[in-house]
C-alpha cells in the first residue's frame, strides 16, 4: 500500500487522485504506527520549513519515515518534501530536517524571481526507474523560493534551469524527491507516480 503522509500542508487530494488515474489505491495518514507498516511512504509538502519540521517531530513523524527509510522501501518527497529529505535548511532560520539525503535547502539568490512558479524543462542525468517512459527533456510544474544543493553530484538525478541550473529531482537509494509537482505536471507527471508505484511492486 502507498501511504501518503498528511502534515496538513498539502494538497493531498491532488496526489491521490494522480495515483487513482494510474490505477493504484492509496492510504492517507498522519499515524507514525502506519508510516512504519507502508509498503511505500509519499510525504509532500507546500508552505516553510521550520513549520512542517515541527509538526514531523510533534506527531513521531520524524523516527517513523526514517525507520521506514532505513528498511529499504521506497519513499518519495515532494515539493517541501524533497527540501525536507536533506540535512538543513535556512529558511527563516537554521532547521534540522531528516538527514537522508546530505546537502542543505537554500533561497534562490537575489537576482532571480521569486517564487519560481510554472513550467519548466527538467533534463534528467541518466536512465532512473523514477523517469522511464519519460522524454528527456521534459516539462514539470514548479513552485519554489528554496531549492536544495546536494552534497553529492551522484544524488542529482535530474536538473531544471531558473536563471542557473538547480537539483530538481534526487535519489539515495530508496529514496526520491522531486521539487517540482508531479501531480500537476499532466501526463509526464502522472507517469512518474506510476514508476514510483512500481518501486514497490519490484521491491
């Protein structure tokens, strides 16, 4: 089962009507107990994050997708999930996040709009389960003030371009992220929840 994880900072409807359209059935939650017993974990995310880290550690959120991730299933960010995968953040101020992918979430420098809103290319690094059947290059949905830097080249799996490249899709193993929407990026975004869907149906 896929369990999308519900911070109250999303549009959840959205994820799971785009995995619906893909002919997979998903379970909501905000139960650390459930995030534990998924088969594969969504955590997507929209707004700061100082606030959703608070709420991942109030509701024993945190340890809970970390345990899940640590046994090898698959997981994917989305958004402010993605930025929520590495090691910190500067929104606002200094946040710790999960720590799974190492690198750290930064505002776009000033000289380039934001937020970055809208279409944009995403050209991908290599062959990835999370893209097959997707053209390279292809269009994504994106908004966005902050964007990760991944300590590791290795982890960028796929880069868009704002007045200068930036990661906007990742993977360490198991776990993926992509900062764009892939709920709203029509049909090239359907077909990657349904490559991740299959994640778990290989696992």
């Amino acid at each position: 089962m896929i369990t999308i994880i519900n911070i109250g900072l999303s549009n959840i409807k959205s994820i799971t009507r785009g995995f619906a359209t893909q002919g997979y059935k998903v379970s909501v939650s905000r139960d650390p107990e459930e995030v534990r017993r998924a088969d594969s974990l969504v955590l997507p995310g929209v707004g700061a994050y100082p606030k959703a880290m608070e709420i991942l550690q109030k509701r024993g959120l945190h340890n809970a997708i970390c345990e899940h991730a640590a046994r090898g299933k698959p997981l994917i960010g989305i958004c402010l999930g993605m930025q929520l995968l590495f090691t910190d953040s500067s929104e606002h101020h200094h946040t710790g996040g999960l720590g799974l992918i190492p690198g750290h979430v930064v505002q776009f420098p000033r000289d380039r709009p934001v937020p970055h809103m809208g279409w944009n290319s995403l050209a991908q690094t290599g062959k990835n389960p999370l893209f097959k059947d997707i053209p390279d290059p292809s269009d994504f949905y994106f908004v966005h003030s902050f964007y990760a830097e991944p300590e590791e080249r290795r982890h960028v799996i796929g880069y868009s371009d704002h007045c200068g490249p930036f990661a906007a899709a990742v993977q360490n193993g198991n776990i993926y992220g992509t900062q764009f929407h892939p709920e709203k990026s029509q049909t090239h975004g359907l077909t990657l929840l349904r490559n991740f869907a299959r994640l778990t149906e290989t696992d």
